[in-house]
C-alpha cells in the first residue's frame, strides 16, 4: 500500500470509529487518496458520503449536516484555492460552535513557495477561527506503526477538539494533508489492517471520559504506574491521593504537585532506564497526570505499544507526545478507590531504593563537586515549607533522577516549553508571592540568560530567595547527548559547549547581591541557612558531569541485576 493510500484509509477509518456518520467531498486530484477512502467506506455502510461540485456549497452543506446532528461532519477539499472556499463556512461554525472539520489537502512542503501549480500558502488559513489545527506530516514509506499512531491520534483530537468534550467550547477544526505522489491505490480498498489496525473492538483511539475516569476503574487495572508530568498542584496531589489508595507507584517529576507523594519512586527515570528490570515489571496502564517532559525512559514506555495509557489533564489541551493514549478526562476525581495491590507497590519501592542507594554511592566517591551531587544535596538541606523554583536543562532532571523526593516543599518550574530565559524573574515572582524561604537552582548559561532580573529599583521589594548555580562554564548539558560524542569534538567547544568565562560572583556582586563560592555539601548547607537574597555558585566540569551521568546510569542497572 502507498504511504497515501495508507494515510487516507487510516484518517477515514479513525474518523467512523470517533462517531462521523455523515463526510462532504469537492472534486479534485490532490484529494483523491481521501476521497476513495470516503468512497469505500460509503459503499460499505460505514458513512454517507455527500458529493458537491464546489467548495462552497460542500462547506455549507458539512455545516447543516453538523448543525443539525451535533456530530462532526468532515468536509474534503483539494489543494490551493479550494480552500479559501472554506472560510465563509468555517467562520460561521466558530462563531455558532459548530464540529465543522476541514479536510485541505496539499503539495508536500518542497512544492510550497515554489511558484507549482496549484499552492498556496494553507497552514494558518483560516487563522483564529478554528479551535484547533495541524499540518499533517508528509505519509512516508517504512514508518507504518508510528505514523498510525501518529494519524489516529490527530483525528482523535480533532473530534475531541471539534465536539467540545472536554473544552465546552465546540467549533471547527482543521487538518492540513499534504500528499505525494502516487496519489491513486494499486490495490482494491478495505479497511485498514496489521501495522495500520485501529482499537480493538471498533474504540476511537482517544476518547473523553468524565472525570473520575480513569481512576475509577481500578479494578481492571492493579498493575498500574501512575506518571505525574508538570501540573497543577492541585492535580497532582489528587493523583498522588488516588494512587495511595489504590496502591499504585508514582513516577512524579518535581513540579508535578505528587512529589514525594507516599507511592513516590525515588530515581523513577533511572530505574525505568533499566530495560530487564522493566521488562519484568512492566505495568499493564499507565496513568499519565499533566504533562512529563524529562525523561527518555517515561516517553519510551508511553510510547510502548503494549502499555495501555490513560491520560488525566488540567486542562483542554492535553499532552500526548507518544501519540498513544486511550482515553482523556479533565481533572480527576481524588475520592476514586481500589483494591489494594500491594506486592505491586512493594516490588518498585523495593527498585527504587536499591537503586537510590547505589546512585548515592556513585555520588560520594567523586573527587569533586557535581551539579548532580548539588541537585541532591539542595533538596535535602531545603527548610520545611520552602519554594524551590528549577530551571530547565540540567537542575530539573537532576533533581528528578536523584533528589529524595520531598512533600513539604513547593516546587515550580517552567516546564511549558522548557526554555532557560526569564528564570530569574520567574523565581523572584515565585518568591515574592510564597512569602516565606525561597530558593532556585539552575545552570549557568540560565542564570546569565536572565541576569537583568537581579536588578530591582528603589523601593521593590526583594524575598527571600538563594539562587544556587552550579557553574560548569557553558552549555554543559550537551555533553550528556549526542553532541557530545567524540566524533563531534572538532566543533563541541564553541557550538555547544559555548564557554562563557565569567566570574558568576562577581556578575552577582556587582548586580547588588550577596554572592559567594562554595567547594563542598557542608559549605552548601551553610550558605544556604544565611538566607536571601543571595546567590550561591558551585563550579563544576562539563564532561566530569557526562561521565557521571554514564555511572548512575551503571550503577542503577547493577543495583537491578
């Protein structure tokens, strides 16, 4: 099957399994992989299709068929022009929150900008009046599992979306689809199977549930691992309260609100990075909460397809990065309760503190201060009741592999699009509101990114709050990925490394600060019982740091053999 034959059976197939009754297609060449996708699934009674020879006259007509039913109602175009014809329709359904879903396909991006018959400029067309709209990647050869989760999920979301089941808010979606040629099937049509099957059982492959959702089906599901992402902190304790109850461990980033919660796993990334031990205990669902971001071990096991995953959101917009979950509701229900499934619990307690204990090992025989060692050592000597604010890069997954999770302490972090700018600000602001003892941990390059946030004027107000630094002289978290590998050498320094050479403090004192260097954990503790607003650098070595990250990662693995 071509890659856009392939792609257009997956989307009509997704699009019957989330409820569309009713689709609308014009004319036209670019579409016709959809259109005889529509064709076959009208011809076997899974849809009606309704033909239009323009645009227009099929918008409206998608338009009366959503309004009037309720449901989505998907309406096909080709290519350029045909799709400006959309936007009177596409208007209207946004201001009367109509599920009107436009399907435009399109020249693959190497055509676009070229002057080629019949392209136009279609992402962003209809601009602020669709809740939600993607440009589908160009179907590929070779890639069939990943682009059918891919594929499947972006209908799912688009009739979420497009229905307002979680949002309230129903109105019209858009889906780009550009395609290559050839455009036309060398085979007889049928419906979708082997590496581009569906759910079983004809289940749409995201659907909402109300709230509990879920949570509530504890008994399906004992050997669940329950994965908090950045969220609310209102969220995540809800998790962490659901999990207790059920017996279920957390895997919780530190600004997931279910830090340190009783099931907390210490060092979840590490030990999940540990392919025998998982593959022995791996988890029948996992039950995502909010939004993780920092592990390659968490997203290889979302993205596993023998995992069920259900998603648990703050908000609409919810994350799925591996393209993999089975249901999403908004909010969970914190009084949802199960049986006890203790030797579950007991056997990752029982992991993570093996491999807590062989982590801290490692950490003690270094000659040197490590911003990994620091990462630990400033969670453990945090007062009851203190914020910690984490910048991104190196400081929040530190803390997420090797800090003992703390629940009396508030930690935030930028974790929206992981940038390092603003940190400083956003520290102070955090700072300003908590009130009581404030501190932030990040990186160099994140603190000199935002340095004008030290500065206040006459008659601000500046918290209590220690900023500590490990200094590495540079972009030191590159020297744990792929660039950092030795065949990159040549260019590592000035491309990744980008050593800036200052003295941090005296870049602090001269900004007004009280600034100091510490070489050790007894001089950690001690600079931070002095209090605020002070910053506090600890300078360390690049490849030391991607050495040791190489050790944990050993030393996890023995500790699980």
């Amino acid at each position: 099957m071509n890659p856009s034959t392939a792609m257009a059976r997956v989307l009509v197939d997704e699009l019957v399994r989330g409820g569309v009754t009713d689709a609308v297609l014009a004319p036209g060449s670019r579409s016709a992989p959809v259109a005889l996708a529509l064709a076959a699934a009208g011809r076997t009674g899974r849809l009606r299709l309704h033909v239009r020879i323009d645009e227009r006259t099929a918008s409206f007509l998608a338009l009366g068929l959503a309004k009037a039913s309720g449901r989505p109602v998907p309406v096909l175009t080709t290519s350029g022009t045909a799709t400006a014809h959309l936007h009177a329709a596409v208007l209207e359904a946004d201001a009367s929150g109509v599920p009107l879903v436009a399907l435009t396909a399109d020249r693959p991006p190497e055509l676009r900008a070229t002057g080629a018959n019949q392209t136009v400029e279609q992402v962003g067309v209809y601009g602020g009046a669709v809740r939600w709209a993607a440009d589908v990647g160009v179907p590929e050869a070779g890639r069939e599992a990943a682009q059918n989760r891919y594929w499947r999920s972006l209908v799912a979301r688009a009739l979420i979306v497009a229905r307002g089941a979680l949002s309230s808010d129903p109105g019209p979606v858009h889906l780009n689809l550009p395609f290559r040629d050839p455009l036309l099937p060398e085979e007889e049509p049928g419906e979708p199977a082997g590496p581009w099957a569906g759910r079983p059982g004809g289940e749409p492959w995201t659907r909402p549930v109300s709230a509990p959702g879920p949570a509530a089906r504890v008994a399906e599901w004992p050997r669940t691992l329950v994965v908090a992402g950045d969220a609310p902190a209102g969220l995540g304790a809800a998790a962490a309260r659901v999990a207790e109850r059920c017996g279920w461990p957390v895997v919780a980033e530190p600004s997931s609100g279910a830090w340190g919660a009783p099931g907390g796993i210490r060092s979840g990334a590490l030990l999940l990075g540990v392919a025998p031990w998982v593959a022995a205990h791996r988890p029948d669902r996992v039950l995502v909460v909010g939004r993780p971001t920092l592990s390659r071990p968490v997203s290889a096991l979302l993205a596993d397809p023998g995992v069920r995953v259900d998603t648990v959101a703050a908000a609409p917009r919810w994350a799925d990065a591996a393209r993999g979950a089975a249901t999403v509701s908004l909010g969970m229900d914190a009084d949802a309760s199960g049986a006890l499934a203790e030797h579950w619990l007991s056997a990752w307690r029982g992991a993570a503190a093996a491999v807590g204990t062989a982590v801290d090992a490692v950490l003690a025989e270094a000659p040197e201060p490590t911003a990994a060692g620091v990462a630990r050592d400033v969670v453990a000597a945090l007062p009851a009741g203190s914020l910690l604010v984490l910048g991104s890069s190196t400081p929040v997954r530190d803390v997420d592999r090797l800090a003992v999770p703390r629940a009396d302490v508030t930690v935030l972090a930028n974790r929206g699009v992981a940038g390092i700018d603003g940190t400083v600000s956003t520290s102070l602001g955090a700072a300003l509101v908590h009130g009581g003892p404030a501190f932030a941990l990040m990186g160099d390059l994140t603190f000199l990114h935002d340095l004008q946030g030290l500065l206040t004027g006459d008659g601000e107000a500046r918290p209590d709050l220690t900023v500590v630094v490990p200094d590495n002289d540079g972009g030191g978290i590159f020297a744990q990925l792929e660039p950092g590998r030795e065949r990159y050498a040549r260019d590592y320094r000035r491309l990744f490394g980008t050593p800036h050479g200052r003295d941090l403090v005296a870049v602090a004192t001269a900004l007004g600060w009280a600034a100091s260097a510490v070489t050790g954990a007894g001089d950690l503790r001690a600079a931070l019982a002095l209090g605020g607003p002070r910053v506090v650098v600890v300078r360390t070595d690049q490849r030391a740091e991607a050495e040791l990250a190489g050790r944990l990662r050993d030393a996890a693995a023995r500790a699980l053999s």
